[in-house]
C-alpha cells in the first residue's frame, strides 16, 4: 500500500531565521501521522540546519534541486552525494528549473540515476505547458517525459522514484487543474509506467499532483484513488495552510 505523500516547496524563500520559526510552529502543531508522510523542500543554505533541527518521526526533508556528479570541477553545483544524511528526496525536473534554467532531458535523466544510486529519492517533476495542452499533447509530453527521466532506472528501483503531475499552466498562476484532469493523467502516467516495466512495478510508484494547491482545493485531489498526495508550493509557505492541507490527506 502507497503512503501519502504531501511535499512543500518552499521555492527561494525564508532565509535561516525565517526556516527555523517556520519549522518549530509546524513541528508543534503536526501529530506523527502515520499513514501521511510530510516533506519540507527548503533552500539548499538552509537544509543542513533544518536536519538538525527536525523530527524526522514528524516531517522530513527534500533538496529542490541537485547536481547529478559526486565531486569534481562544477563550481556552484550540490552534489547529490552531499545530501546523504540531510534529505530523503530530492525534486527534479521542476517546471522552474526545466524553463528558467533551461535543463534538459538528459540532465533529468542523470540526476534521477544520481539520486537513486546515492540512496536519496527522486521526485520526477512532469507536466505539459499551455500551448501543448492546448494542441493535445498532453498525453505524448508525458509519456516522452517519463520515458526520458526513468530511462536509468531498473524496475527493482522504480518503487523509490516519485513522480509529479505538475501542468507547467498551473504552477504558481492560481489556475488549477480540475480534478478530473489530474485523475485522467495520473490514470495515464500509471499506465505509461506499466508499459514500460510492467504492471507490478508500476504499482510501486508514487504519483503526486502540483499546481496551485490551496486548503480548500486539496481535498478533492485526495480524494482521487489513483493519486498518492500533492505538492504544494505557494500554500505551503504558510503553516497553518500547510497543516490544513496535511490533515486532509490523514484517513480518520
Ligand atoms: C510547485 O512549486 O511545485 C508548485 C506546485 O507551486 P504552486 O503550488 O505555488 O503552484
């Protein structure tokens, strides 16, 4: 059985102060859900002192982004090797980081294998812009996408891989998708997977939904049998609408 996943991407925002309140009020106001694992996606300056500072039995943390090479001349870059210890996942191939800086497939491709050999989870962020979603190729662009990002990735190691449905339209604009679009491209991401290692495997994998997610939009997407929870960006900025979204993921 999947175990929900809700993940705040807190983008570049807070700084180490700002992280640290952050993270006491959350930290207090969380009970251990059991059957929702939380994740925190801090800035990379901040995540070493957040792992100090965390319950890991509460939340855990993920890097936003990462550097596909264990070591050598890449000045600025974070190695993934580096994370160990720091952060359980890792987002890749966010809309931001695919567009504004302009990464390709083939960097996707080798920081989803970095990440998995380095024992940290991959979070294979997918999704179609406006004017694919508008010709329909929503369902190609997927598919190509996931095709490209998991081709390293062996089906003993797929159960590790997350994957989120984030349409490039919805991510930050207030626009959300509609529920039922979002069960529509969970339905054919999954199946896509399970062309691809069959089905069992694909059963392995976490699909999540991102774009816009507020309080009271949240539960609708939970709702969705095949989705396994979300990742929010804005909402989770603050706690008390991260918490909100959080116990609507909580079963009972
Ligand atoms: C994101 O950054 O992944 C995201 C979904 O952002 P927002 O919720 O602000 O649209």
């Amino acid at each position: 059985m999947r175990k929900k996943l809700i993940i705040g991407n807190w983008k570049m925002n807070f700084n180490m102060h700002e992280a640290s309140l952050y993270l006491h009020k959350l930290m207090n106001m969380l009970p251990s859900h059991r059957d929702v694992e939380v994740v925190l996606a801090p800035t990379i300056l901040t995540l070493q002192s957040l792992s100090l500072q965390i319950n890991r039995r509460i939340a855990k943390l993920a890097a936003q982004n990462c550097y596909w090479r264990d070591s050598g001349a890449y000045t600025g870059e974070t190695p993934v090797a580096h994370l160990r210890g720091i952060a359980d996942y890792v987002l890749i191939g966010h809309s931001e980081r695919r567009y504004i800086f302009i990464e390709s497939e083939k960097d996707i491709r080798l920081k989803v294998q970095a990440a998995i050999r380095n024992r940290i989870r991959p979070v294979l962020c997918i999704g179609e812009t406006i004017q694919e979603r508008t010709l329909g190729e929503t369902k190609d662009v997927l598919a190509d996408q996931l095709t490209s990002g998991l081709a390293n990735v062996t089906a003993e190691e797929l159960g590790e891989v997350v994957v989120a449905y984030e349409p490039v339209w919805a991510i930050g604009t207030g626009d959300n998708a509609k529920a039922i679009d979002v069960k529509k491209a969970t339905q054919m991401i999954r199946r896509h997977i399970s062309h691809l290692y069959g089905k069992k495997a694909a059963e392995s994998v976490r699909i999540l939904y991102g774009g816009s997610i507020t309080p009271a939009s949240a539960a609708d997407y939970l709702a969705i049998d095949e989705l396994d929870g979300l990742l929010v960006g804005a909402a989770s900025l603050d706690a008390y609408q991260f918490k909100e979204i959080i116990s609507k993921a909580h079963k009972g």
